[in-house]
C-alpha cells in the first residue's frame, strides 16, 4: 500500500491526538512531530513510537505532508514554511487569523500544486454523517454551542474558537451567499469576546440563529434545522440525528428502516402523520477520519473534504461577525 510520509507541527493539547491517530492510520507513514517546546513534543512522540525533531526544517525535509496544529496566530507563517518545502497541508480550524492570511497561503499552496485541507471536524461528527442521506434546504436554522470555562483558547474570541465550526457547517449546508448579519457579543471573564449571538440571512431566504458561549455551566452543542415538511435535529455532543417528517397519513416506513408515526397533526385533507426517524449513526473518531480523508484526497490527487476555499470563506464570515460586535450600527 503506498503511504503518505506525514508529520505533525505542534504538539499541544490537540495535537496529541494528531499524533496518536497518525501512527495509527495504515495510510500514514508518520515520520515525526516537531513542538517549540522539545521535551513536550519528545513525551508524546516516545509513546507513540515515533521521533520529536528538534528542528522544523529536518522535519519537513523528510515528509510530504503535514498537520499543522499551532495556536492560529502562527498558522500563516507556519503553513508557508511547509510549502516552501513542497508539503501538502492539513491545518487546524480556523485556517489562519485573517482573511488575507488565508489568501496568501491558498494562492501559495496553489501555485505549488499542494492541497490544503482544514480542521472543521463537525464535517465528520456521526450526527452530519448520519443525516447525510437526507436532503438538506433548510429555511431556518437554531445553533447552540456552549461549553464550559477553560483557560485555553481564551487568546481568541468565542467566535473564532467555537462559533466557526457551526459557521462552517451552516455555510456547507445552505450554500447560498450570506445577505446580512446582526451579531452582538460581550467579554464577561476575558479580553475577547465569550459569548456571541449572530443571525445571519441567506439570499436562499434562509436564516441562520447561532449562540456561542465558553462560559456556561452547561454545555451543549445543537444544531436544529426546520424545512419543508421536516425538521432535522443534531447533537454533536450524543453523536446523534433525529428526524421528524410530516407524511400523508397512513404512510408506512420502508422495511427496515427506523421510522414510526408519533402523532398526527391537522384535520380531514390536511391531516398528516409526524414520523419520527433515527438514522444510524457511524460509530467513527471523527478527527481519525478527517486525517484519512487527507490522506486519501493527497494520495489519490482528489479534491479534500474541506479545501482551504471553504475555510476560508467561513474565516471571512467570523470576521466580518467580528468587526459588527467591535463597531455596532448607531440606532
Ligand atoms: P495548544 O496551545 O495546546 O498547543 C499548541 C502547541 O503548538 C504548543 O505545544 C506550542 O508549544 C506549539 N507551538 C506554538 N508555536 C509553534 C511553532 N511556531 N512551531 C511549532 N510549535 C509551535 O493549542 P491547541 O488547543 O492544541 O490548539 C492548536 C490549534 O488547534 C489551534 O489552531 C486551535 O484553534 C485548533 N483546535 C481545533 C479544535 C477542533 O475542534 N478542531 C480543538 C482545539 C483546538
């Protein structure tokens, strides 16, 4: 089997686990990792069979592909380097800090002929994955990801840490131009904002409700989209799609299929039976299957799940949410 000669840039709390799902992944050759700081990176690498660089450059001599798994401000200037070495780029989410960085590396990547595949894992939650073989036109759209204090990520808004990877997906989903956006955010603990609230319009006619929070005491992450004749709703956190559909009463579910009439609504001609269905969710470690997905699209030269396009363009959607909260309209 032909296998890609990968490494892993950072090491921190995530990229441990870039680390330990590489060297599992039979795709991968997992060459090594390379962390600023040595000793990090050299516990974590001994216990996954595999070598610390104490220099990027050795490092990127020897792979053709890279994790890039740094705080966002040094994405841009890491993933340069890695393309100047000819390296294909896996980097986390949010792709870089500013839409111009984006530009930059994506314009580089593709005068080098490299793909760039971002981290916007809920792509590969089972929810998405289990709703996948519905048809998706939403009309409206409730967001709810909330989590609990933690002094990581605090460097960057709530916005850009949480409320992206919803941003993503509603962007994937509706695929329609973003008309307006309403947003508000408050820093109550740090100096960006932890808790933002945006409603975006889409040309579609769909509209987008999304609360972000990193300061709740209970967290939660929904998402609840309403469209014709249905409604689809997702639990990132219990990895489960629940499906309720209006059908003409009387409708009997497919043999096999998990469907079953949980009430009726309406009267005479306009009576419909609501079917409630819960498709079988794929039991996957979603950033395993992003990795091989990369790993698939860099070896096959097929287009990734998530090109840099996409990240970027939900990049550009955080920031401009970003510049509302920072100068609001005057009433
Ligand atoms: P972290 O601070 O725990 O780890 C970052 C690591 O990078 C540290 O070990 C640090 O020493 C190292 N580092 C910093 N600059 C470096 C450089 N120039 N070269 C090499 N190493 C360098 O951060 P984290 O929580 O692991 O986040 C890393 C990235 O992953 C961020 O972009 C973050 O937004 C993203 N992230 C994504 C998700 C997700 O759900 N997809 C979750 C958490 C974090």
């Amino acid at each position: 089997m032909q296998k890609l000669d990968f490494g892993v840039i950072g090491v921190g709390h995530l990229g441990r686990y870039h680390v330990q799902l590489a060297a599992e992944i039979p795709e991968i050759n997992l060459v090594g990792a390379f962390d600023l700081n040595h000793e990090q990176a050299s516990g974590i690498c001994s216990s996954c069979g595999t070598k610390a660089f104490s220099s990027l450059e050795d490092l990127l001599d020897r792979v053709d592909a890279v994790s890039i798994v740094v705080p966002t401000s040094q994405h841009c200037q890491v993933g340069l380097k890695c393309l100047e070495h000819n390296c294909h780029l896996f980097i986390e989410k949010p792709i870089t800090s500013t839409v111009k960085e984006a530009e930059q590396l994506i314009a580089r990547a593709d005068q080098a002929k490299r793909i760039i595949q971002v981290g916007h894992i809920e792509r590969f939650n089972p929810a998405v994955l289990a709703a996948a073989k519905y048809e998706i036109r939403p009309m409206f759209i409730e967001a709810h990801r909330l989590s609990r204090f933690n002094p990581r990520g605090l460097d960057v808004s709530v916005v850009l840490d949480l409320m992206i990877h919803d941003l993503d997906l509603i962007l994937y989903l509706v695929k329609s131009r973003v008309n307006s956006i309403d947003a508000c955010g408050v820093s109550v603990v740090s100096e960006a904002e932890d808790i933002a609230n945006v409603r975006l319009k889409f040309q579609s006619g769909c509209v987008a409700n999304l609360t972000s929070s990193r300061i709740s005491l209970n967290p939660m992450r929904r998402m609840r989209l309403f469209q014709k004749n249905q409604y689809i709703a997702l639990d990132f956190m219990e990895k489960k799609a629940d499906i309720f559909q209006l059908k003409e009463p009387g409708y009997q579910a497919a043999p096999g299929s998990s469907g079953m009439t949980v009430s009726r609504i309406g009267v005479g001609d306009q009576a419909r039976d609501v079917v409630y269905e819960k498709p079988e969710a794929p039991d996957v470690n979603a950033l395993q299957m992003e990795l091989e997905e990369f790993a698939g699209a860099v070896l096959n030269g097929r287009e990734p799940e998530v090109p840099g396009a996409q990240g970027r363009q939900a990049l550009e959607v955080a920031n401009a949410i970003l510049a509302q909260i920072a100068s609001p309209d005057p009433v």
